[in-house]
C-alpha cells in the first residue's frame, strides 16, 4: 500500500523553475520581483457537482488547473504557482497517472511550478490555490469599466454548456460539433496569452466561468455601469443562431473566456495583440451609464433573458 | 435560497488589514516587502477523515485554519493570507455561522486575512491555503539539522490522539483530563508566536501532525542524521507516564506543536524566546552523526517503538 508521502513523490513531485522550494517541506517558499503584486485565486472541483463520474482523469486533471489559470488571466497577471489538495476515495495508480499527466500537461504549457498541496482519503474532490505575478498597481479588476467602452469577449461562447447537454442526453448535436463541444467542456484553453498583454488597454475584466450575463452583470454591479449588447455579435457556433438556443452562450457556465472592457480608442491595438496571441476577439456591445444591461437583436428590439447563471446550491 | 455569492458576503467577506484587494474579484492581491519571501501551505479537511459528524462547527472553524498556521510557523514565518474553499452538502445558516466564527476568531488572534476561496456543494470538505511572509533566506527547513543539535519540542504532546480515542471509546480517561485532550484535538493552539523569532537560532523545524516519531524522521531524513531521544524528557501528561501509553506521545498525530533543532550554544536565547512568547518547551534528545532514531528509558536502555505516524491510506 502506498503512503501519502509515496503518492506525492510518485506523482505531485517536479523539478522547480521559479521556486526557491516546492513539494516536500513544511510549506513552499516563493521570491517575487520588486514592484510586483501577488494575486492567488482558489477553486474546489467536486465528484457529480463539477464533473461527471467516469470522466477521463488526464481531461480532468487539465481542466482542473485550466480553471484556474483563467482565473489569474481575467486580472491581467501572469500565473506562476499552484497548490493542489486532492482526496480521493482510495488510491486507484492509474487513475492518478492519468490524472498528473494531465495536469502537468496544462502546468507545462502554461509554465506552472506545483508548488505543494495535501492528499487524503474522502469522496472525490480536488482544491487548487493559484497564484500569479502582475505589475504594481496593473491588475484589472471588475471595478474598472467606463461609460463607452466596448464590451470585448476572446472565443466562442456556450461551447462547454452545449457539450454538457449533449453529455446529459438533453441536446443532440451534429457529430462533428459535439466533439468539439465536449472538448470545451473537458480541456477548455485559459486565456493566459492574451490576459497577461491586456492590463496595458483594458479597464475591467473577468473571466466567463459562471456565464455571459452573469459573469457581465459582476462588471456592472462592481463598476455602477450598465451595457447593451448585439444578439448577433455575440461569438458562438452557427448551430446557436440558427437554433436560437441562445441560453446556452447567454447563460452557459464552464467557458473560461474573457471578458473585458476598453475605451474605443484601444481597439487597433488589442486587435495587434490579439493577432499576435493568436486569439479569437469579438466586440459584443457598449457600456452604457443606466444601470441595466439590455440586449438587442438584429431589428434594434430588446429581447428578454434569463439573469441568473448557473448556482450549484440552486 | 443563498446564492453562492450570498454565503461568501454573509459569512465569508471582511475588512483586509494587510491586503490592496480581498474576496469579490477573480482574485485577490498580496504586496509582499522588500526583501521578504512568500510560504505557502494547503491542507484540506473531510468529514469522517479528519474530523468526526457533528463535531461542533465553531471548533472546526477554528481548527481548520489553525492546522495550517502551524505549518507557517514551522517555517519561522508569520502567517498573512488564508484562502478557503469549502464543499458543502447543503446551505446550512445555522452551521455556516458557528463555522465562519471559529475560523475568524483564529484569524482575528494571529491576525491573518481571509483573501479568497470558493463554495460549492458536495460533501463536507474544508481545503485551505495559507501564506506567510519570512525575510529572505530566514526560513526554517527540514534539512537544517546539525549533529550535537538539542531536539526541542513546544507544549504537551500525545493529547489530541488521546481525545479522539476517549471520543472513539478507546480509552478512558479522568473527566478534567478528557477535557482538556478534547480542548487539544478540536481546538489546538499553533505555536505561532514562538515559531517566527525560532528562525534566529533553530537549524531546522517541522510541525508535529503526524506524529513525533513520524516528524522527527522527516527532519531526520531531509538532514542525513539520526537522533537519540531521552523518553521521560518527552513532555507529556502525566497519565502517559504512568500507564506507559506512549503511543499517544510518540506516535499520536495532531498535536501541532513543533520540533526543532539548535546548536547546545543557543540553549538560553530559545529559552529567553519561550519565556516571552509564554510556550512550554522542552529538550527531549540529541542529533547524532548515525542515520537511525533511538529512544533510550530512564536506565539508558533503546526501547522498541512503532516507526510509523498516522496515514489516512493505510
């Protein structure tokens, strides 16, 4: 039988690149660069709340790092270090193989030191504590949008919601969609790239994981400001439009996208960055001073949506 | 019916004192001062695992951050910054009330900032992540132990094991004696206070939640020593000394004190330490240049003991 300590080191134990100490002590030690601030962000994934059972262990443990990651890019900083706290019901080897290499896989990519973390025994969940570098007094926050600004989003939304149904046998999608749908939904891309060059033009920004609305309507809130948006800019698979199921990109969780605001006047430039980053940006609307967000279809008519995301206690 | 974002302002946003930005964004932000590095630590607690049904949630509260800030004060550090991430089976106000007291009243005393952390359904789990700041180069590690260094340990150990087997009917102990095991198991003391002016003299240092022996065979293998231990100097209740129950000292996980090593030289400058941070502590053995551990009686005579500490897989 294998030991916490003997699954650590199997599994959880790599060698560092920007950590003076990792995996193995009492806690990790970190250096950070003068004038930079640190932002650190957590998120708990649970067995049937967050994910299905049986879900491939190397998708999940991608996704469950990628979640993050879109976390630390949404504040315009780069992500550097990660603890993981993990229980699972007994200690299954290939499962956990599976399960690391995924998630070194997104680490890897992303440049990511695992930096410590805990493993027990209980029902499946897994716990990540993220954290990045930005420069002093550049992260951007929710609280920042202005009156004007265009509304921007990176990707396409709904992916991950429509490939969850599809899952769940609730929508039935073309072969070719749903395959990519599902790959939104187990190894969505965080948009570190693009996050980390934005804090240069954007006023405000957050990342998309609970839904367009109501991820939009925490900017609002937080900046006192409302939005009007175009039905048909919103960035989302032809199947969307021609269905009309909007309520997946409107109110669809999981999509890990960004959405961010930015004066007119930045436009040519965040395009530039978005070329150079290689991501996919649209501009979805306005910020507008009342305090409502209204969304409008082609012929200029208000339509009327569901306000609330998705909420596991609801 | 609570939102998610309605628990977190119910019971989990306060005031920061040493944060730029707390809960309510993607995530928070830390300013680290010249010169000082970053620890981190995560631990995560489950329900039947770690802690038993009904333990009261206060209690809980308290310890689930209190087991985290002894792994920073084993690091010589001061601990700032916690996350939470809490799965939970349903919105219980009256439970998430009494929780949230017990862990703030254990931040508020060692002045630590609740800076993030999610809430989601599922079955009662407790994750969190905790960061201290230490100057550079100052931090306290397992692999620091020098031959000929005196093995300190702080307070009493061997009394939360003790609690949980009289709570477990294993063992039967005098009323004010049960209480105060009880007291150690549900609401331990971390040695925070003792645990950052440690850095100017200790060689090396750990928290004792595994167990001593188990503890003491992390520094032992991380600093390529062995050590000899005296057991009547290991500090224990009397109880353990005359019913020879010293598997709870030697072997009992969950005391949260810590065991350190310095040279004989600084004998009473770490006395002078203890006095003023008013903590109990006591030389229970030596570092020796032979790569085992021996524990001698009162006659000089190596008893045998169990080298293993607790593992929830096993």
């Amino acid at each position: 039988m294998s030991s916490e300590f003997e699954i650590i080191d199997q599994y959880f134990k790599k060698k560092m690149k920007q950590t003076l100490l990792g995996v193995g002590d009492d806690a990790a030690i970190i250096h950070i660069k003068k004038n930079r601030e640190i932002v650190i962000s957590s998120d708990m994934l649970v067995e049937n709340v967050h994910f299905l059972k049986n879900t491939n262990p190397a998708h999940l443990g991608w996704k469950s790092l990628a979640v993050n990651l879109s976390d630390i890019a949404a504040m315009g900083a780069i992500p550097k270090w990660a603890t993981l706290s993990i229980s699972l019901p007994k200690i299954n080897h290939g499962w956990l193989k599976e399960f690391s290499k995924g998630f070194f896989k997104c680490a890897d990519q992303f440049g990511i030191d695992l930096i410590g973390g805990d493993t027990t025994k209980g029902p499946l969940t897994i716990s990540i504590t993220i954290m990045g570098e930005v420069k002093k007094n550049k992260s951007l926050l929710r609280s920042g949008a202005k009156i004007n600004d265009d509304i921007w989003v990176t990707g396409q939304l709904g992916m991950a919601s429509m490939g969850l149904a599809s899952l769940q046998g609730k929508l039935k999608l073309a072969p070719s969609l749903k395959v990519k749908c599902i790959n939104a939904l187990e190894t969505p891309s965080p948009k570190v790239l693009i996050g980390s060059h934005l804090s240069r033009y954007a006023n405000s920004c957050i990342d998309i994981s609970d839904g367009l609305i109501q991820d939009l309507s925490h900017i609002l809130k937080a900046s006192t400001v409302g939005a009007s948006l175009l039905l048909n800019k919103i960035p989302c698979d032809q199947f969307i439009h021609t269905s009309k199921k909007y309520q997946f990109a409107l109110n669809g969780g999981d999509d890990y996208e960004l959405l961010f605001t930015a004066s007119k006047k930045h436009r040519l430039s965040i395009e530039k960055i978005a070329k150079k980053t290689n991501t996919a940006i649209s501009v979805i609307g306005v910020i507008t001073q009342n305090k409502t967000l209204k969304i409008m279809d082609q012929k200029g008519k208000s339509i009327s949506f569901n306000k609330k995301g998705f909420d596991h206690f609801a």
